[in-house]
C-alpha cells in the first residue's frame, strides 16, 4: 500500500489562514467590544456617584472611541469577504485599525483617571 501525502496548495492554505485569522481576529472584536463596554459601565457609575463629572470631551473620547471599534468591525467583515489575494493586505489595515481602537481606549481609561483623581 503506497500512501501519497500532497502539499496543499498555496491557495488551499492561504484560504485556511484566513479563516484562522478571521477567527482570532472575530475573538479579539468580542474582547474590544466587551472591555468598551465595561469602560462606559465604569463611566456611568461614576458619573451617577459623583466621583466623575460628565464632559463634553468625556463625551467626544467615547465617541471616537465607538467610531474607531466600528471600522474594526467594518475592517473585519470586508477581510472575511475579500479574496485569497486581497486578504493579506486587508489584514494590515485591521491591525491598524485594533491598534488605533486600542490606544482610544486606553486614552479614554487615562481620561477617566485624570477627572475622576
């Protein structure tokens, strides 16, 4: 019996990084949304305990904040679609985009910080 193992091909394993990527990229989506979400939670309560006083630049950071988890998501749909060979270049403007909705929440955290300390 004569087993024959093939290499697949470029476009089979670009295809299964995509979706490896999609998966991770979905998980971190998730994530993002989810400690967005607890920021605004921690913001309210605050607010409604007087330790944080609402802001018109409170205000504008978070939203900035939800433009930018937007064009994630935006990002994110456009690589799922996209093709074997548009994908690659779509995930660095993603990574760009997580990069940037990174630093918003963290500049929204320091916020919070400096007016509530």
């Amino acid at each position: 019996m004569n087993i024959e193992y093939r290499i697949p091909s470029r476009h089979i394993r670009s295809v299964s990084a995509k979706a490896a990527y999609s998966k991770s990229a979905r998980k971190k989506l998730v994530e993002s949304r989810a400690k967005l979400d607890g920021v605004k939670t921690a913001i309210r309560r605050a607010i409604a305990t007087g330790s944080l006083t609402s802001s018109d630049k409170l205000d504008q950071t978070q939203h900035a904040t939800e433009i930018r988890l937007t064009l994630a998501e935006t990002r994110l749909k456009t690589l799922q679609k996209s093709g074997e060979d548009e994908w690659e270049r779509l995930r660095d403007e993603l990574e760009d985009a997580w990069e940037d909705l990174s630093h918003s929440i963290n500049k929204l955290v320091a916020q919070i910080k400096d007016q509530s300390g």
